[in-house]
C-alpha cells in the first residue's frame, strides 16, 4: 500500500485530559477518533469526549477496557449508551488494572458475552502487540487472537519502532491464521524526550531498547526537541508487508495540531511527487 493511501485511511488516538477538545479541532471533520479509557479517570470520562467529538462531526471509536466493566448488565447499559449516540465501532481491551472492578478478566470474557448482546456495536476492534506484552506471554496473546478473531473486524498495534519486528509478527500470526485487517500504530508528533518516556510507560520498552541499541538512530530522535514519524512511516510503507496494512493507527498523545501539520504536508508532498513523475512520461 502507498505511502499516501496508508496516511489517508489514518485513525487518531486521543487521550481524555485537559486541552484535547481544543488539540481535536485541527484534525479533518470526518477524522476516525479513537479515544483511549484510563483506569484513574474510568469509562465516563471517555464516553463523554466521544460523544462532545460525535457533536462536532468525527467517527469515534470508544475504547472499552474489560476489567472496567461489571457485568453483563452494566455491559448492556454501555452498549444502550453507545447505541443511543450512534457509535459503531467498539475497540476492546483488557484494561491496565491489576485487579478487575466486577466480573471481566480479559477482553476474550467481555467479548464472548457482548457477542450475544442484540444492543452491541456492529464493529469490533483489538488490540495486537508486534513486540508482546510485558505481563502476557506470546502463546496466550496468539491463542487471544485465536479467540477473538470470528467477533472482530480488525486489528491496532502497539507503537513499534523496528519494522522488522512488525514484518516478522504479521508474518506469524498470518501463519497461525489470524487474518484481520491490521492497522498499525505510529507516534504522532510530540516532543521526543516525551516519546520515550510514554514508550516506557505504556509498554513498548522493547522498542526504546530497540533506540538505545542503535546509537545512530538514538542520536537522530534526540538531536532535535520534536520528532515527526517520517523515517519510520516510509520504512513501513516500502516494507514488504506494506501492502498487508489497513492503515495507519497514530498515537497523537493529544497534540494533534502538530500531527496532522505534518500528515497534511506529508500527502502534499506525496502528491506532488506523483504529479511531477506522470509528466516525465
């Protein structure tokens, strides 16, 4: 898939906190906007982003940890609520709390109830982990896939810096049959020494030692205060499994203004690139 088709078909994560109804408001009305559900704030916070988004004309996709649900009947309220606002799409995770609030352990328990649920979001999205999970091991997040796979309609992917890494995982699970269409995650725009430590804390360690292993490639982030994902986003793009994306997934961590100053002047270029090449022949 190209370069540009990858960045137009573009999903933006955003984070419920201070400023992003303001961050929001550069990105293209119509925008795929998935909100992400912290264990400190809870569901609430993120339904009530998503629907002042759904106001202002984006398609949101709620995030809806399982160790934050219930049970079945607070399960059906959620779904009542989403289905009030008209939300589709669902994407479903286990949640970061070490001990669930009601009856969900994982996000496999939450969607072999939901499944049966006539009130439930015609499209469900999962999360995926090109470098693993630092609490789950590789078989249970492949027999998780396994599970989930006959209920969902596609896949994200955890921020990865090698795509090597990406390349080899999507080769794996293809392998072992897991055929959803995968998006991957990227970083936005965002300072760089933020980056590394969100990486830490939302669990891609592997990567910033992936960074701190190459020092060519540690020097080039830390040389300026910003990073912009173009190296990587080209890397992927021209990697052979390129062509086996849905798009891209990208992490704004709510500075949405400088992402899509970049993604807009990235496709600009794109184009132009394309245009100048037809005339050549």
């Amino acid at each position: 898939m190209s370069l540009s088709s990858t960045l137009k078909k573009a999903r933006f994560e955003v984070i419920p906190m201070k400023g992003v109804t303001e961050e929001i408001t550069a990105l293209p009305v119509g925008s795929v906007v998935t909100v992400t559900a912290s264990p400190r704030k809870g569901i609430d916070a993120t339904f009530k982003l998503s629907e002042e988004l759904a106001r202002r004309g984006f398609k949101v996709v709620p995030h809806l940890p399982a160790r934050q649900v219930y049970d079945r009947s607070h399960l059906r309220e959620i779904f009542d609520r989403l289905s009030a606002w008209g939300f589709e799409d669902v994407f479903i995770i286990g949640g970061d709390i070490d001990k669930p609030v009601g009856i969900y352990e994982s996000s496999v328990a939450l969607i072999a109830d939901m499944v049966e649920m006539g009130n439930r979001p015609r499209r469900i999205g999962i999360a995926a982990y090109p470098e693993g999970h630092p609490l789950i091991s590789g078989e249970t997040l492949m027999q998780a896939l396994k599970a989930k796979q006959p209920f969902a309609d596609y896949m994200v992917t955890q921020i990865c810096f090698d795509p090597q890494t990406i390349g080899k995982w999507l080769t794996g699970i293809r392998s072992n049959g897991i055929t959803l269409p995968v998006y991957i995650g990227i970083p936005g725009v965002l300072n760089r020494q933020k980056l590394l430590e969100i990486s830490l804390r939302v669990g891609v360690g592997d990567s910033t030692r992936f960074l701190k292993n190459h020092f060519g490639m540690l020097a080039m982030i830390l040389r300026r205060d910003i990073y912009n994902p173009d190296s990587l986003v080209k890397r992927i793009s021209a990697s052979p499994f390129g062509k086996d994306m849905a798009g891209f997934h990208i992490y704004t961590f709510n500075q949405c203004r400088l992402t899509e100053h970049w993604r807009y002047k990235t496709l600009k270029l794109s184009r132009n690139k394309r245009i100048t090449q037809a005339r050549l022949f």
